[in-house]
C-alpha cells in the first residue's frame, strides 16, 4: 500500500513538460547540474523526480532599439568620423537548436543582453563607413550593410549561438544640433551660390560695358571716317567744279572777246577786271549810259 501510495506521488512529478515555443537541458534538483550534452524540443518527458527542464525560447525573439546614436562617415573620406544621428532597428533572432547547451554553458541566462551589446557595437563600426548621404539615399544598400555587420559580429567567440532572421533599419533620426549644423552649412552654400553668381554678373556687367564701349567707339570711328570721306569728295566736287567753270569762263571770255573784236591787251585786261568786280557779291555797280538826250548839240558858228 505505501509502494502504491509513493509511486502515485513520485511518477507524476517525474515527468516534465516543454512547450512547443520551449527547449530544453535537464537540470539535477538536488544539486543544479545542468547537463549540456541533449536539448530537448517540446513534449512531454519523463525525466525523473530529482530532474526539471532549464528552458530556453525556441521561437522568435524581437528586438526593439530606439534612438540608437550613430556617427556617420566624414564627407570627404571614410578614415574620419562625420555627423551624429540616431537610429531605430527592429530584428528577431532564433537560438540555434543544437547549440543550446553551447550557449548555456558560455552565456547562460545573459545571453539576451550580450546580443543587444554585441548588435549595437556592431552598427556603430559599420556607421562610421557608411556616409551621412547614403543613409538617406540608399537605406537598402545600408540595411543590408548593417545585418551583415551584425551577423558576422555574433559569430565571433565567443559565439552568440543565435542566427538573425529579420532586421529593419527604421526611421533615422537628426537630432536638433545637428540639423541647425546640416541647415546653417545649406544655407551658407546657398548664400556662397549667390554672392558667386553676383560676382558673375558683375562679371558680365563689366564685359558687356566694355563691348558696348568698344561698339560706341566702332560707331564713332565710322561716322568719323564717313564725314571725313564726305568732306574729302565735297572738296573734290567743288575743286573739280571750279576748275570746269574757270575752263568755261576762259572758254567764254575767248569767244566773246573773239566776238566782239577786242584786240589789245589793255582792253582785254580792263574787260576782265570789270567782270570780276561785277561778280563780287560785297559790291554794287551801276553802269549808267549816255542817252541822245543827255547830249548837248552844238552848231558850228
């Protein structure tokens, strides 16, 4: 009756249990030993009254940082460090079956907090080579840059015995300082734009004047040129036109002295001389002639 009694007790605290989201090392009561060598998936496990299950998760864990602050890579080279930023990142992680008793024994329960240390360390190696710009052009090239920072930083001893499966980069945040920095440096790229372009069009202003300078100066040489020109075919038609009207006056003066019979040099020479005076614009001359009846007849006595 008392065997009864005992094996009613001792069997059923001689089984464990595992849920199917559980693994599992057996674990001494008595004395806490846990041993390394098996895990057990979930089920239902006779394992005897001094024994239990050390659990582990074998489904997902999630990971949730905020506001995680990165430095980014200098603008000009990657040896440097840039601006500060922050980042969110979601990522689950699975522990690795068949090295859950690896992980017990290396880590144990602190397993949770060495993957968190070792994930940030790992992104913010990775963010002082990646540049401010390209984690807001090309958030894929560096999410992807990012996982395989991490998962490589997991790997090494001592081994994290977790293998990601999903990870996020989320939203990138600027902090306060930092945009006043970002914003003064586009502002003062712009203002430098304008005072360029204003010395450009100082520039142009200049060489336009000087153009229009030398147009003006184009402009007054022609019309000077031409009036010269003018004033030299002027002088030309009136040298030419006087020498064809003293040809026709020698010509005329020939045949009307021819005409009118004037023979002597005095006569021919006090012809002329009265009609170069009668041509002189600055004297009047009234030639006046004898009438019959100016003249007083006289009768011889």
């Amino acid at each position: 009756m008392l065997i009864s009694v005992v094996l009613c007790i001792v069997i059923p605290i001689s089984f464990s249990y595992l849920e199917y989201y559980e693994y599992g090392l057996v674990q001494r009561r008595s004395t806490g030993r846990v041993n390394i060598d098996k895990v057990y998936p979930s089920g239902r496990y006779f394992i005897g009254p001094d024994y239990k299950f050390l659990k582990y998760p074998a489904d997902m864990n999630f990971v949730h940082i905020e506001e995680m602050g990165v430095f980014s890579a200098s603008t000009g080279s990657n040896a440097s460090i840039g601006l500060e930023f922050e980042l969110d990142v979601d990522f689950t992680y699975k522990i690795i079956e068949e090295e859950v008793g690896l992980l017990h024994k290396e880590l144990a329960t602190s397993y949770e907090n060495v993957v968190l240390s070792r994930v940030k360390d790992a992104m913010k190696n990775e963010a002082i080579f990646i540049t401010f710009k390209e984690f807001f052009q090309d958030r894929k090239g560096v999410e992807l840059r990012l996982r395989e920072a991490v998962e490589k930083r997991l790997d090494i001893p001592p081994k994290t015995h977790v293998s990601i499966d999903q990870f996020h980069l989320g939203r990138i945040r600027i902090p306060e300082a930092v945009a006043k920095i970002q914003l003064e440096g586009v502002l003062q790229n712009e203002r430098n734009g304008r005072e360029t372009y204003r010395q450009e069009a100082e520039i142009e202003r200049q060489k336009t004047t000087v153009e229009v300078n030398m147009i003006n100066l184009e402009k007054d040489k022609v019309l000077a040129t031409s009036e010269a020109q003018a004033d030299l075919i002027r002088a030309k038609a009136v040298t030419t036109s006087n020498e064809i009207k003293n040809q026709a006056q020698l010509n005329g003066t020939k045949r009307l002295v021819d005409a009118t019979e004037i023979s002597t040099q005095d006569h021919k020479t006090a012809f002329t001389y009265l009609r170069n005076l009668m041509n002189r614009e600055d004297l009047t001359i009234d030639v006046s002639y004898l009438s019959s009846d100016s003249i007083i007849k006289v009768r011889e006595s």
